[in-house]
C-alpha cells in the first residue's frame, strides 16, 4: 500500500534568510511517496496553492524519482499557508501533460499549513495611526508635517470620495475586511486626493483588494485585483513600491550602440533598456539583465517582445525594476562559439563561452556599471537566453558565479553541451545562490528537448550539497510551455512568469519611508485639525485645503472649519480669515462623488483594470 509523508525541512536550510530574498518569508516542504510507477509515467503533487498547481491538473508539480519506487520533491510555500494536496500519477509524453484529463488520484486530500518558526505573534490588521506625536507640535517644523516610515499598507491616488479599502490575504477564499482610507494630502492635480491604509498585517502572499467609495465607485470597476508589494502606491493604474516622483518618465530603449572587444577581435551591438523613473529617484540603483541574441529582443511580434513584457510586469506589480542589456550576436559560427561552453561544441566549430563571458565581465559590464545607475553585485545580475543562449545562461551562472547568479533559460539546445551537461549531475559543481528560470516547450523537432530540460530539473533538485540545494519557487522554477515549438513566440509569451520569478517586487521596496502625511486642514502641522489650525491659518504657508488648485483662499477657511467641527476639536471663536487670505468667488470645493472614480491620465488610468478581471491574478506565483 502507497505511504505518504510531507516534513518541513531543517530550518536553517529552509528559510530565506538571504538579504536578496529576505522579505519573502518561505519554508521549504518536502513531499514524498512511495509508488511503483511504470514506464512513462511520474508522481506528481496537487494541491490548493499557487505553488502546487491550484487544482490544475496541467500545472502539478511531479516529483523527483530516480530513486523508485521512492518519489519526493522540495516546494517553497508561503509561510502561514493553509494549504491542501494529494498525489497523482501522470503521463509523462510530451503533448499529454497539457491535458487535463491525465492523472490518476494516489492518494487522499491531506491538508496542513506552513508554520512560521521565526516570529512570535504578528502586527494586529488594521490601520496604525497616521499624525504627529508631542514632538512635532508647534516646534518650528511647519511645512510638511509629520513623516510616515511604514512597512505596509496601500496609497492610492484619486477623485473618489472617501473610500474604503476591502482586502483579504490573497490565494485563500476569506471574507473580505474593510478599512477606511485616511485622506493624507492632495494629489498632483485639483480635485486628486492620497487616500492610505497604512500599516497592514504582513502576509506571505499579499492582498486580493478592491476600493470603494461612498458613491459606489469602484477601484477596478469590477473584480478585485492582487498584489504582493507590502508597500503599494497605486498612481494612474501603475503599481508602485515606493513613493514615485511628481512628475514620471516612461521606459526608454536606448538607440543600439556598439561596443568593440579585444578579447573577441570584433565589435558587438548592444541594446539597453532603461526602466520608467530612471534616475528620478534619489540614490535608487538598478539590477542588470543581460540577454543574448540581442537582435530579436525588441520590437513587434516577432521578437521576444522584451520591453513590453519588462514594462507590464513591472507596472503591474509582478517584479522589480531592472536595466537590461541585450548583446547582438555576430553570426551563426560566432553565436555557436560564444554560447557553447569550453569543452563541448561539434567537429566544425569548438565551444568558447569562456571568452565570450570574459568580453561581458571585463569589457562589456565595467562600462555599463560606470555609466548607468546598476547594483554592481552577482546575486542580482542575471543573464538568459533561449537555444543556444540558455545553454551559455546556464553555464555564466554554474562557471561564472562570481558574475551572474539569476539564470533565465529558455528552450536550451542542450545536446550540443553534453559535457557540460554532465557536471550539473556533480554536487560539487558551483551553484552557491543560484536562482534558476528553466522551461522547454513540448511541441515541433525533438518536443523541444522536454525529456532532457525535465531531466535537468530533475537533477538540481536532487542536489545534496550544502547551500546549493535547490526547491521549486524558492530558488528554481520549471515551466513547460504547452503545445509551444522551439520559437521566439513561445519565448515572449513566457517572458513575463520568467521576470516576475527571477526579480520579485519586494526586494528593493523602499516602502513608505519618507512618506509625508499632510492632515487635510492641519495647518500647523501638529499633527490634529483643531482651533489651533483656525488661528495659524494666516501665520503659515497657504494650503489649498479643498483641492481645488487655490491656496489660502476664503473657501479653504470655511472648509477649515467644517473639518474643526467635524473633529469636535473646538470652535473658531470668532476667528476670520484677515486681509491676507486670499478670496475666491464662491465656493470652489468640488464634489467628486459625481464624477468617474479613478486616475486623472485618462490614457492610463483603465491600464490595469482592463487587464484583471474578478479571478484573474497575473502575479509572479502564477504559473
């Protein structure tokens, strides 16, 4: 009779205790089961998360057996996941797994849940107060009134009119909580508001959200969204994780430039993308994406479509900003020389991925870190590359560690690096803090390497060594791209799963820190709307309290009072505005609950909304 048995594996081992991943809290679960599988045929684990599939059939997670009849696989999940799963035996052909009626129940459903091992207790939900404190009152620093440095939360930019955010932890079937959002400051424009919640609980999978206001407006208009960013500034449909500047640039690709290598005795076409914002964030530096086959990178449909799938992830919340770099190739002999590693490569022509790595580590990148704003460091350079150019991504981040450690491999033509091949079966080979991207296709000549790309998989997760073992979603995610041939069409419609994998959101949040919460009406900046407010109202700066692009006028000071009242922090005594106020005809505070919810850049502000629907969660866990 098949036994079953899931550990949590050793602690130390387990944890993303890495500063790169640090955020991310996960443990790695061990599944194992014992079952006489016959030829062409595999355990698999099922489950209710992301990581496990979601109860599709087409996405469980087979286990490793190269030891039958015993089966086990490592998968990272969330910590605090509740999370059910069951073993199934599957066809392994390619053009079978793609079908959902492949698979045979094993077991019963089990159910458990990932336990956090490193806290005790967790912040309340809820909002943390957002104002001054004794310090700030009346003190002499007026002008922007208290600073927030918090870790979580929404901000969120818009016309709507007291809004509520409705939150749940997201990849679970909770009721939804509500929370009203704090009006923290005007926006960009007359009429825009910041809206906060701010101090959320921390969850592992972030929120599914959706905001409401008073009228019934609705952010998206239907549906809920999902976001893992612990941080998230929601401006014109974009996602933010940290407070973006006043005015934005959108993403730029640089004219193609040409680089000459002495190392190579030839010159090579670069191609460089810059993210949206670029250098108007003080101090903020940018990992670097070096891809090969630089050519068929940018452009329409029949390239990989890089900065599309680059812009989309990133404004949807899916992955950090990053600078990429594609480097031409110079021809087919030159492409099979550079990609193939040393060692391997045909009668014809001998692999020397050595050199072309050199030309990139000492020619190539030293002149990208001095003139752009990059993060000069291994654990967040990544290099990828489909056919060939998987096959040298994969060998820079085994061979060259000490350049790149995020590996982006699509489609690797892996028979012409047997050799190579062979040293991923040996535990002493170099893959200390690897981060490993590896799918095929299973359609068109040779289904596109399947059996061998699973093989790999197979073998890096049988990894024993210390430090470089390797677990599904924490440092490896393997992906079959059903029906896909060996194209640049399959490549670009993976893309985006592989970026929202190999750089995840949260990494570089900066957060709310340095977040100025300007209390609507607090004038002196003390951090309460009272009488205080009335007096000052002449003796500081103008504010434009009812939005409507006015400072200092007659109606900011009726709003004034109406929102002193309101907070039951005494009268005005008597107090009016004097001849320094400014006066406006009539009352120019607008009711926005009669016009649309939303953003004020019509051309954006449907972007995400339009993208997600009620179900729909295109993050980075979705496979």
């Amino acid at each position: 009779m098949p036994t079953t048995h899931h550990t949590l594996a050793c602690l130390t081992a387990t944890l993303l205790t890495s500063q790169a991943f640090a955020q991310e809290q996960r443990v790695d679960v061990e599944f194992a089961f014992e079952y006489n599988a016959n030829f062409g045929e595999a355990v698999y684990v099922l489950g209710s998360t992301q990581e496990l599939g979601a109860w599709d059939m087409r996405k469980a997670i087979k286990l490793e057996g190269r030891d039958s009849p015993n089966w086990q696989v490592r998968v990272s999940l969330p910590v605090g996941q509740t999370y059910e799963y069951l073993f199934i035996k599957r066809e392994t052909a390619p053009g079978l797994l793609g079908n959902p009626q492949n698979g045979m129940v094993l077991s019963s459903i089990f159910s458990s849940v990932v336990e956090d091992q490193t806290q005790e207790g967790s912040p309340p939900v809820g909002q943390v107060p957002v104002g001054g404190d004794e310090t700030n009152k009346r003190d002499g620093n007026k002008a922007q009134g208290p600073v927030a440095d918090l870790s979580t939360g929404v901000v969120f930019e818009s016309d709507m009119v007291e809004p509520v955010l409705h939150y749940r932890p997201a990849v679970t079937a909770l009721p939804f909580q509500s929370v009203p959002m704090t009006d923290i400051g005007n926006g960009r424009t007359p009429g825009e508001y910041r809206w906060a919640a701010l101090g959320l609980e921390d969850v592992p999978n972030g929120y599914d959200f959706f905001i409401r206001d008073q009228f019934g407006n609705s952010y998206p208009e239907a549906g809920f969204l999902t976001s893992e960013i612990r941080a998230l500034y929601i401006r014109d449909g974009e996602f933010f994780n940290e407070i973006p500047p006043y005015e934005e640039s959108e993403p730029r690709l640089l004219s193609t430039r040409t680089y000459y290598s002495e190392i190579l005795g030839e010159s090579r076409g670069v191609r460089i993308l810059l993210p949206r914002n670029y250098g108007m964030i003080p101090g903020k530096r940018y990992p670097v994406v070096y891809m090969h086959d630089g050519q068929g990178l940018f452009g329409g449909g029949g390239s990989w479509q890089v900065e599309q799938a680059v812009t989309e992830q990133v404004e949807l919340g899916n992955m950090r900003e990053v600078i990429v770099v594609g480097i031409d190739n110079t021809g087919h002999n030159n492409r099979f020389r550079d990609y193939v590693p040393n060692g391997d490569g045909s009668v014809m022509v001998a692999g020397d991925a050595d050199a072309y790595t050199a030309f990139i580590r000492e020619e190539l990148k030293p002149q990208i870190d001095a003139e752009f704003m990059t993060i000069d460091d291994p654990s967040t350079t990544a290099s990828i590359g489909s056919s060939l150019g998987a096959v040298c991504a994969m060998y820079q981040g085994v061979a060259h560690g000490d350049v790149f450690r995020r590996v982006g491999a699509f489609s690797g033509a892996w028979p012409f690096s047997a050799g190579f091949n062979q040293t991923l079966d040996d535990d002493d080979a170099p893959m200390q803090g690897l981060r490993v991207y590896i799918d095929s296709g299973d359609a068109g000549p040779s289904s596109d390497n399947f059996f061998i790309v699973s093989g790999i998989r197979d073998v890096l997760l049988d990894r024993d060594q210390e430090g470089t073992t390797f677990s599904i979603e924490r440092n490896l995610r393997y992906v079959v791209g059903y029906g896909d041939q060996h194209n640049q069409h399959a490549w670009a419609r993976r893309l985006p799963g592989a970026l929202a994998f190999l750089y995840p959101p949260n990494e570089d949040a900066l957060g709310f820190t340095g977040l100025i919460v300007q209390l609507r009406g607090d004038v002196n900046s003390d951090g309460s709307v009272d009488a205080d407010d009335l007096i000052d109202f002449e003796a500081y700066p103008p504010m434009d309290i009812d939005n409507d692009g006015l400072a200092g006028t007659e109606s900011d000071y009726h709003l004034l009072e109406d929102l002193v009242l309101k907070a039951g922090n005494g009268s005005n005594n008597g107090a009016k505005p004097g001849k320094g106020a400014k006066t406006a005809k009539g009352d120019k505070r607008k009711s926005a609950g009669k016009k649309k919810a939303g953003n004020k850049k019509a051309s954006k502000k449907n972007k995400r909304a339009d993208r997600d629907t009620n179900s729909s969660r295109p993050s980075r866990v979705r496979r």
